[in-house]
C-alpha cells in the first residue's frame, strides 16, 4: 500500500511539473480572477 501512494505521489508531482513547464498555471489564475470578479459582479 506505500508503494502506490509514493508512486501515486511521484506521478502527481510529475503532471503539476508538466503543467508548470507548459505555462497552464497562468491560464488557470486567469480563469479564476475572471470568474471572482465575475460573482462579485465587478466584471
């Protein structure tokens, strides 16, 4: 059971790199600025 959840982990790791190296995370905190001030009602 150790084994899986290290490998699991590892596997995590390595798929937030991946999302990292292919600059996703700037698109997701657009998304999540545009939809806050969307229920805020800013935007």
């Amino acid at each position: 059971m150790r084994k899986i959840r290290i490998c699991l982990l590892a596997v995590a790791l390595l798929m937030i790199g991946f999302g990292l190296w292919r600059g996703e995370a700037e698109v997701v905190l657009s998304k999540g600025i545009n939809l806050c001030l969307e229920c805020v009602g800013i935007g």
